[in-house]
C-alpha cells in the first residue's frame, strides 16, 4: 500500500509543488517509509512509499528510466517469475522491485504490458517526451486510484481527497449517485466509475486511460471469459482444483517483510483463510501470522468455540479485541473520512479496534475471508437446472438452504429464485426495452421516498443507458461475473480497502483473486453448491484443514456483527440525533420519523456532508483533532 497523486497540466503550465505537498499531506497515512516528489514540464508527481514485499526494501518512487519513463506503483505483482523471464532478468530478480519490474516492462512493451500483470495494483506512468499520462487498475480494483479532469489539466490520487486538496476543486455531490443510493432498493448494475463527488472518477478495473494535451482515450486490457467451461470426471478433482487455487492465493498475500495479520471470525472463510497460511507459514517459514479475533467478549459463544477449535488445530493463539463501541460519533466520523462515502457499514466501526491491534503487531498486510459469500455461492445455476428440466433438483436444493440459512424468512430464496428466472429467462430484446425505465420502477420499491424528494426523487427516475454484456456460458457464470463486475461490491472494496489504510494496513482476500473468481465462474453451480449445501465444494476442499464443526457451520443470528441493524447498536445510533441535518440541502428531512434503516442512510448521509461538504474552516478530518466537530 502507498499513496500516489500526481497533476498533468496539458497545456504545459508549471505545477507548483506547494499543491503536491498539500495532496500528499491529505494522504499521508497511506506511506511512512519515503515521500519523493518528480517535477516535470507541465507536470508533477509524489508517491507516499510503505514498504510491504521482500524486494520493495531499496525501492524509491517516483521511477525514471533512460527512455523518460516516469512511474508511480501502489501494489503487488504476483507472477514475477514471468516477468523476470520473459524480460530476461533472473540474474537480478533480487534487485528489482515490483515497481522496477513494471517500469522495465512498459519499456520493452508499452502499454502492451498491462495484459501481463497479475495482481493487485494502481499505477500512473507519465511518458515524459510524448507528454502522454496512463493511469490504470487491476481487473477486481483492490487497489483505488482515482482522477479529475480540471480545466486544462489531469488530477489523480490515491484517495479523493488528495484531489480535493488541489486550489480550485471544491467538493460538490454528485446528486446521481446519491440519489441512486438513497431511493434505489440496490444499486444499478452497470459501472461508469462515477464517485459520490461530482467530477471525480474511479479508474475502472481493468481499464486504461491515457491522457494526452490533444485527447483522452480508454481501453480495457483485461476482462473475465465468461465463457469459459471446467468439466472433471470426477467430483474430487473440482475439489482439488479449487483448494490449489485458494492455497496459490493465499500464498500471494502472505508476500512480506512484516507479519501478516489474519481476521478471524470463526466461520468458515476465515477459518480456511487461517488454516492455509498456518500451514504455508510452517511450510515456507514465511511471515509471522498473528490472527485476531474481534469475537463477543462471552466465552461461551459459538464464535469463541470456534476460534478455540482453530486455536487447537493450528498451535497458535488468536488474539481477541473488543468490537467498536456502537454509536461512537468519532468512529462515524472516521469512517466517513476513510472511505469518502455516504455509507453506514457498522461493521468499519466495529472492527477498527482489531485493526488497530493488528497494525500495532507491526503488520502491514490484514488479510481476511471477505467476498466468499458473493461469489462462492450464487444460485444462478438453478436456472441452469431448469433449462435442463431438472425441477425436482431445484426444489431439493431450495429445501436444503433453509437448513443452512436458519435465520433467514423460509420465502426469501424462491423469490430470489424467481428474479433470477425473469433475468435470464426473459429475451435480451425484451430486457433492453425495460432497462432504461430501471429507475422510475425500483423507487416504487423503495420507502426513502418519504424523507428525500424535490431533485434527488427526480434523478432516480432518469433512463438509464443500455448495458453491454459479454457472452456468458451459464445463467451461474452471469451470476458471479455480474457479482465481481456490479458498481456496489466495487465501492464496497475500495471503501474496505481505504478503512483498512487509516492504520497504514493492506487489506487482501484470497477470494478476490482473479485465478480463484474464474475458477468459480467456470465451475457448474451444482458441483459448487453440491446437493444444495451453500459453498458445499468449498467445504469439500478444505477438509483436514479446517475442523469438521466449522465446516458444518450454519449462518446464524447471533446479534453481533451480523446483526449490527438491530438491537442494542441501532438504539446507540439513534441516540446521536442531530440538532439540525445538514442534509436538509440535498433535498433531505430525516427529522420526522423513520425506519432504523432510513435513519443510518440519513446519519451515513450526514457524516459524510460534515467531512466533506463544509467551508474549509469547518473541515472535519478526523486526521488533526482541531479539525474534529461534536455532532
């Protein structure tokens, strides 16, 4: 993890290194081993450096080579040993840091070179005698990188606010995307990279834009082949492939120079996250591992019996922390300045006390279970099954997830059956016609309604333009590709990612590896979710790893984590009631009553308006507490 911002002024006026100072301040909590700056014609460059892989020890950022290659790298490439090959450079694998062996490869290739990295990464290369800037992402987008056209000039950065530290970028709201949030049961699918500040973009996964004094131009470099189809003979070696290519994974991100602390929860994903680097670390002698707990402070609950059973199979202690304390305004306040976003995930709050923990560790890489829940058990391989007639199997298997989901409403996945149906079942012509009115019918959906109206309930309502989808081998593959692709789990990533850098740490999961997501695109849903078990393959592969009680586990409401809406917790939000909403200028009166629901959106709303849309004397950064503002 580091911090890169930069400005290209096209029309080669100079850039004043006061103005990178000021971004690199805004940022500084993503570095703390090196803070360089390049000034070049028309265009300046920094890189907060934190050191994470082996051979990153010696690196320095900003990168030049001979030919005026300048590159700035946040990131981690993990087929290495191609490269080194490829370029003809094992004799100095040593030296070369991921940044070096990216540099090296723009020059042999040029922007060919991006469809050869694999990893997690955001980098910007400026080609300084064509006076070209190429900003680019990794395909799943752990890594944020974010970008402005002002004017004349190109502004990127890190975090957005490194953007809004420039003179002359004021933060405004981008009323569409809030509007979608607030009054859209669930956000569209499709993804333009837009962010909640008018004028600022995400830079797409797997997407490359170049910026020249003449034009722009975008270019995807690398995308799933949601076509692709894997048949074995027999159902062990699904099993197999899938636990080599989770252990792969894992092995990645255990990559360091410092210890790697593991979220551990207790349940299945984390525990298999756990078990694996437990045994790559006795295999390889690799990183020290310190796995944490921020488990309910009773003894006896499952969540503590479980980490037990992990603590007994692996030898290690797991380290347990209290969660965040609910309704704790500086934690809000945190979390809306980490992220950059109108969002309440409780779960932010709840865990910083672990992260904190873990950073203490002298950690620099968190890594959890995350995002196996979306993509390792997607159910639209019933509609598969139905194309083939297999109705009765459909019917054992919708039986079988009640066993498993024991808290969850018996109807809730035949309707979400249903809706699945309608998606592929429908023809495509029929699909484009309805897809523009998206809008108008999901806010009748939504009860938001009666607390935001006037120009918010109106841009809900626009059309929405057609979405172009690649040609998918099942209604299952078009699951987990619409799952990795949507813009919610996106935002979701680069917050998780931006929360976990507030403690200087990265935050990887094995399941977001591009390996193990097209594995499970290819696999067929009944062998993922094998007579009905959620993540039955899962379970199957991970045998003699993980216990046998956590396999079996079920998903239970146990009034923590997973239930962070109800209770206790939604009682201490309540309780931080505003005098006046700030809100209220967005169209927005959460003063009468509301829903527990309806009332985070409105407090997530509110925090987010205080760190961000306020005169710069009222500026809410949670980084100075000068700066900090009771609510």
């Amino acid at each position: 993890m580091s911090g890169l911002f930069g400005i290209f002024n096209r029309n080669g006026a100079p850039v004043e290194r006061a103005v990178l100072e000021a971004m690199a301040q805004s940022i500084a909590h993503r570095g703390g081993d090196l803070l360089e700056f390049s000034i070049q014609r028309g265009a300046g460059f920094g890189c907060h450096l934190r050191r994470v892989v082996p051979e990153s020890i010696n690196e320095r950022q900003p990168l030049l080579d001979d030919s005026g290659n300048l590159l700035l790298f946040d990131g981690r490439i993990d087929n290495r040993e191609d490269l080194l090959e490829a370029l003809d450079l094992r004799d100095a694998a040593s030296e070369l840091s991921d940044s070096d062996l990216v540099l090296r490869a723009f020059g042999r290739w040029g922007g060919r070179c991006l469809d050869r990295l694999v990893g997690d990464f955001a980098l910007a290369l400026f080609r300084i005698p064509r006076r070209q800037l190429i900003l680019a992402r990794d395909p799943i987008g752990c890594r944020p990188l974010y970008f402005r056209e002002h004017g004349p000039g190109v502004v990127f950065a890190s975090e957005i606010k490194a953007i809004l530290a420039c003179p002359g970028i004021d933060p405004e709201p981008n009323l569409d995307l809030l509007a979608d949030l607030l009054l859209l049961d669930h956000l569209p699918w499709e993804d333009d990279g837009e962010t909640f500040f008018r004028g600022i973009s995400r830079v797409l996964p797997g997407w490359r834009l170049k910026f020249q004094p003449e034009k722009t131009g975008a270019r995807r470099f690398w995308d799933f082949n949601a076509g692709t189809r894997l048949r074995y003979s027999a159902y062990s070696d699904y099993a197999t492939h899938l636990r080599e290519v989770v252990i792969s994974a894992t092995r990645k991100r255990m990559r360091s120079i410092h210890p790697v602390a593991i979220a551990v929860s207790g349940g299945l994903d984390s525990s298999i996250v756990l078990g694996v680097a437990d045994q790559l670390q006795k295999k390889y002698s690799g990183p020290d591992i310190v796995p944490i707990s921020y488990a309910p402070s009773d003894p006896h609950t499952e969540e503590n019996r479980f980490l037990a059973l992990m603590e007994e199979r692996t030898g290690r202690e797991i380290v347990r922390v209290g969660m965040g304390r609910p309704g704790d305004s500086d934690h809000l306040r945190a979390a809306a300045w980490f992220s950059e976003m109108p969002l309440f995930d409780d779960g932010w709050s709840g865990e910083a006390p672990m992260l904190s923990c873990a950073a203490a560790t002298g950690a620099r890489v968190v890594m959890t279970g995350l995002w196996s829940d979306q993509l390792m058990f997607a159910t639209g391989y019933l509609v598969d099954l139905v194309k083939r007639l297999e109705w009765r199997r459909v019917r054992r298997h919708l039986n079988e997830y009640t066993r498993w989901f024991v808290a969850s409403e018996p109807a809730y996945f035949r309707r979400r059956f249903a809706r699945e149906l309608m998606l592929n079942l429908v023809p495509n012509f029929v699909r484009s016609s309805i897809r523009p009115f998206y809008g108008a019918a999901s806010l009748l959906l939504s009860s938001n309604h009666r607390w935001v109206n006037g120009e918010l309930s109106r841009r809900a309502r626009r059309l929405r333009p057609r979405v172009r989808h690649p040609s998918y081998a099942s209604a299952q593959a078009r699951s987990i590709y619409q799952t990795a692709r949507s813009k919610s789990h996106r935002l979701a990533i680069e917050g998780d990612e931006k929360m976990a850098a507030r403690f200087g740490l990265e935050r990887v999961t094995p399941f977001l590896d591009r390996d193990v997501i097209a594995s499970v695109m290819a696999i067929p849903g009944e062998i993922l979710t094998r007579r009905g078990v959620p993540r039955g393959l899962l379970r199957d592969a991970f045998r003699g790893i993980v216990p046998p009680p956590i396999l079996e586990r079920r998903w239970k409401d146990e009034g923590t984590v997973s239930s962070v809406l109800e209770g206790q917790r939604v009682r201490a939000y309540r309780a931080l009631r505003p005098d006046a909403f700030r809100c209220k200028a967005l169209g927005c009166d959460p003063s009468g009553p509301l829903s527990d629901d309806e009332y985070l959106d409105a407090l997530a709303l509110e925090f987010w308006m205080r760190a961000f849309l306020t005169r710069p004397s009222e500026s809410v950064n949670p980084t100075r507490e000068t700066h900090t503002e009771a609510i």
